[in-house]
C-alpha cells in the first residue's frame, strides 16, 4: 500500500502546486503509515525530480517520451504505475482534470476533485471540498476502497521534509489512440490558477489600450494578470486570461479587479481568493458586497496612484 502523486512539469520544471501535492500526500501517507511514490511524464532532469523529495517523495517513476497532453497515454501510465497504491493524488490543474476522471473510470476508484483539507478519515476517504462554484465546502465520502484526490491550488502548504527519493524509470507502454493536433502555451507567464496575486481587469477599462496599467501593476506586485468574459470575448485580452465560471479558477491570496461589475458568473471563479480587492466607479456595483476591501473610483486615476505606491515600497 502505497499513496501514489502525479507531478506535473511544465517544460521540465515543477511548479508551487506540484510540491503541494507532494507535501499533501506525504501528510496522507503519514496517516496511512505508508510511503509516497510520484510519477513524472516527459523530460525531466534528475535534478528537478530529486527535489520531488524533499517534499516527502520517497520514489520517483519517472516515464520520459510521451505526450503530456495525451490524456488516453498519460491514464495508462499512471494506471500501470499504480501497483499497491490506495490513494492517488493530483493537482486541480487543467491536466489532471483530464486525467484523474479517466483514471477512476479505468481502475473504478471514486474522484473527489476540489479538495482542500487533509482526508478526516481514510477507511473510508473522507475529505473536505468546495462545491457549487466555491460558494459552499462539504464533506464528500468515497465509497471504494482507493481514493483519488484532487487539491485545489494554493490551498494546501508546502512541507519540506529535507528528504531524498530514488528514480526508477518506466517505459514501453500502450501510448493511447488520441491524436493531438496542436498545442498552445502562453510562456513566460504567471499561472493564473496558482497565481499568489492577481490582477484582473473588466469592461471598465474601456479598450485593450489600457492595458499597459494592468501589466504594470501586475508587474510591480508579480502577479499574473486576468480578465472578465467579456474582455476575453471581444478579443482585447486572450481567452488564456477569462476568469469566472465559464474560465479559469482563481485562488489567490490577493484577487484585485478592477473595473468589473462583480456578476455571479465572474465571483464564481474567484470568490475562492483569500483577500478580494475592487476598483469600480460605481458605489452600487456587486462586487462591492463580496470584496473585502474597496475602492470607489476611477480605475485610469487610482490604478497609476498604486503603481507609484507600491514601486516606492518595492524600494
Ligand atoms: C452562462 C454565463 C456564463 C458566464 N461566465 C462568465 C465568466 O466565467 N466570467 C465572467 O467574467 N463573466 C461571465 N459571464 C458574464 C457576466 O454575467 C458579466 O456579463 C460579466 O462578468 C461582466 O463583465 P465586466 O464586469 O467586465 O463588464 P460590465 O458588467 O460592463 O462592468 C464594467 C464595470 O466597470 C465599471 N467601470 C466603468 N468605468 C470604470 C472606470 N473608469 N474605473 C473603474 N470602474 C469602471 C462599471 O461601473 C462596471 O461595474 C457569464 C454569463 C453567462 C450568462
């Protein structure tokens, strides 16, 4: 019995919310009185992977020469990866949303996607989650005997463990039937999803013009930058930037939006922020209830107000 982690890289790297899924199954594994194993797919230098252990990995299966984006192969890997493990962790990462569900299908183990908490009971798993768009937490229970989990970034800390691991390496595999086509990465850019910080902009801001402001604070505070549907729609930012129900999930410490209305579709995505800024004109606008501090005021006015405050606080 063992507690299994997928470690996702992007281009080789680990990111935050990988070392917190590996810190919150070495937590799970210590409840279990068993070790974590954690699975790498693609190119990945030993180096990287050996920091896998400081985290609390004890075992790396590392299974180069696939296509991360091959939902189909990644599943079979990790399935034949599995071996004794009875409780399989991931990142809510975009990948691992196409990959966990498979993977309980396939190996008919129940998926619990969201969690924030560590399992309150392992026989059964039981664990807290978010629910309705982040708008309540519950108790989910699965009813297998194995368990996958699914943590919320950000919501789990990291635990360094000065541990080391061992590598093994995987190959000759079933690689799936999907034929990916194409792939799209906006490099070079904060991860809005484990962004700490987030700077998000709306119709407010009035062209894509006005921009430059956002990147600027962004840029001050090292955040990732966002925007609101309808931004994204009408093609002044890219859709890799549309926050809310229908877009990304937002769970940062900071969320700061300035010139969004606040609609129930927009706070359904971001409402999981630790701390909520807005900056509207409009004393009555929605956002102003969810918020927890407040701006009322012109976003071309108080916006380079900020850059200028926080440039000299960054000195
Ligand atoms: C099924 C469905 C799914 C949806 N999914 C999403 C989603 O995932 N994400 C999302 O964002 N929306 C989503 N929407 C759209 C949502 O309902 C809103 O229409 C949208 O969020 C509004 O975007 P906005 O706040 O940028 O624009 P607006 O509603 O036009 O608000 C602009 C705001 O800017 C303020 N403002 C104007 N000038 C200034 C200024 N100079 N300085 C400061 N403030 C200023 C205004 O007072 C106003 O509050 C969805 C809608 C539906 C029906």
């Amino acid at each position: 019995m063992s507690v299994l982690v997928y470690t996702e890289n992007w281009n080789g790297k680990f990111r935050k919310s990988t070392f917190e899924a590996v810190s919150y199954a070495n937590e799970t594994a210590k409840l279990l009185g068993t070790n974590v194993v954690a699975v790498s797919l693609g190119e990945v230098s030993d180096d990287e992977l050996n920091k896998l252990g400081n985290y609390g990995a004890s075992k790396i299966i590392s299974c180069t020469g696939v296509d991360k984006g091959d939902s189909q192969a990644t599943t079979n890997i990790i399935a034949a990866a599995a071996n004794d493990a009875s409780i399989f962790i991931f990142s809510n990462t975009y990948t691992s949303k196409m990959i966990a569900p498979r993977l309980s299908a396939k190996l008919k183990v129940g998926a619990i996607s969201n969690v924030i908490a560590l399992a309150e009971s392992t026989s059964p798993v039981q664990v807290k989650r978010k629910s309705f768009s982040s708008k309540a937490i519950e108790t989910a229970t699965v009813n297998t005997e194995k368990a996958i989990l699914s943590i919320l970034p950000n919501s789990y800390q990291l635990i360094e463990t000065g541990g080391s691991c061992t590598i093994e390496t995987l190959d000759s595999l079933d690689k799936g039937a999907l034929t990916i086509e194409g792939q799209e990465t906006t490099s070079g850019k904060i991860s809005i999803s484990e962004a700490e910080i987030v700077v998000s902009g709306g119709r407010g801001l009035k062209g894509p013009e006005n921009w430059g402001m956002i990147e600027e604070l962004a840029e001050v505070l090292g955040a990732a930058t966002a925007c609101s549907k309808p931004v994204a729609d009408i093609g002044w930012r890219p859709h890799a930037e549309h926050v809310g129900q229908t877009g990304k999930s937002v769970t940062a410490n900071l969320y700061i939006a300035i010139g969004i209305s606040g609609a129930i579709q927009h706070l359904a995505g971001v409402n999981s922020s630790k701390i909520m800024v807005a900056i509207n004109t409009d004393p009555e606008a929605p956002f102003f209830k969810a918020a927890d501090y407040g701006i009322v005021g012109d976003a071309f006015e108080v916006v380079p107000k900020m850059i200028e405050e926080i440039k000299k606080l960054n000195s």
